[in-house]
C-alpha cells in the first residue's frame, strides 16, 4: 500500500512519490523529469501518485516495486494558494514492504497532454472542435462541453515506439489515475485491443 496522506486536503493539489538514486556528486534529483548531475534517468522512479479523494494505492498480492538499495524516497506535493498564511504541512507517506521478489513488478508512466498529433508512433492528440492551426490542444472561450481526445498505443518491445516510452515485455494496464484541474468536469478512457475489439 502506497499512501501518501495529505491532511490539509483543500490546499494540497496531488503529491507525487518517486526513489531516487544519488548521482556522481552526492546530489538527488528533486522532481518529475529533473535529472541532473549525470543522473540516469532510470534511476528516478515514480512510486506512487495521489489526490484528494483518492483512495491509496493498495496493490494486489504478487506486485511490486524494485527500491533499489540506498534510494532516497521524495515527495513532490502541488499546493492551491490557501490564503496569506501557509498551514502547517501534515503529508506523509505509508508504505507496505516486504523483502520477497514479487511475481509482477508495478510501473507508472505519467502521461499528459500530447503536444503533437497521433504520428508513426501511435501516441498524441486526435481532431478536435476547437482546432484553429491544425491539431492542437485549444479549449476555445466561452465554449461548452468542449472535448479533447487524445490516443496512446503501448507499443510493442521490438517496435520503435519502445524506444520513446517503453513498456516490459507482457505488460498489463492495471489502472488509470486520471487529473484535471479547474476546467476539466468528465473523463472518458477507452480500451481497443491489438485485435481491434474495445473493451
């Protein structure tokens, strides 16, 4: 169970869990896609992600995550302005450890919005109504029910889409965490199978 539990909930936005390994220097990468001092990038990993609202992230028996020896664990928490004070920070972190080798390994890959449209690849936004330079992330004023849509394909190991986000081989989705903020009300995910069936 990954819970990172953030008492002051109307002024936390979501908080992020990552293990980190030191680089050449000494020095710790500090967030998501921050990797300094000639720190690999497979060594900053995503642990868990939370929030308000959401129930931890509780993994079934059988899966887990690596944290290799000497990984410093960090939070990076996403505050709302709360007002001309700052409350007393609660956050902490509860974590379920065991020293078993489990039978699947547990991965997250954070994926926003797409900037480009779906390429060669088969990730990025799809045509919306509000496009006005080609495809593009546009939410027009004043607008209502505005949809965006946008395609992610988990590619295969031995395709060139693996290069750019790679998945291990028999990978399985477990779940979505999906995150909006003020302008979002309704999110859709749908499945299709390489077979083409949706589910």
């Amino acid at each position: 169970m990954k819970d990172p539990a953030a008492r002051r909930s109307h002024a936390c936005s979501n908080t992020f869990a990552f293990a980190s390994l030191a680089g050449p220097d000494g020095s710790y990468p500090c967030g998501a896609g921050e990797v300094p001092n000639g720190v690999d990038i497979n060594s900053l990993q995503m642990l868990t992600a939370w929030a308000p609202g959401a129930d931890p992230v509780d993994l079934p028996e059988g899966v887990g995550q690596l944290i290799p020896k000497g990984s410093l664990i960090m939070m990076q928490i996403h505050y709302h302005p709360a007002g001309a004070t700052a409350d007393p920070d609660l956050t902490r972190i509860q974590l379920r450890l065991t020293k078993e080798t489990p039978k699947y390994g547990f991965l997250y890959h954070l994926i926003g919005n797409f900037d480009d449209p779906v390429g060669e690849l088969g990730f990025g936004l799809l045509p919306g109504p509000g496009d006005e330079n080609g495809v593009e992330f546009l939410v027009p004023a004043d607008s209502k029910n505005h949809v965006e849509t946008q395609q992610l394909t988990i590619p295969a190991p031995d395709s060139p889409g693996a290069q750019e986000m790679p998945f291990p081989p028999g990978t399985r989705v477990y779940g979505d965490f999906l995150h909006m903020h003020y302008l979002g009300v309704d999110e859709k995910v749908t499945v299709t199978r390489a077979n083409g069936s949706p589910d």
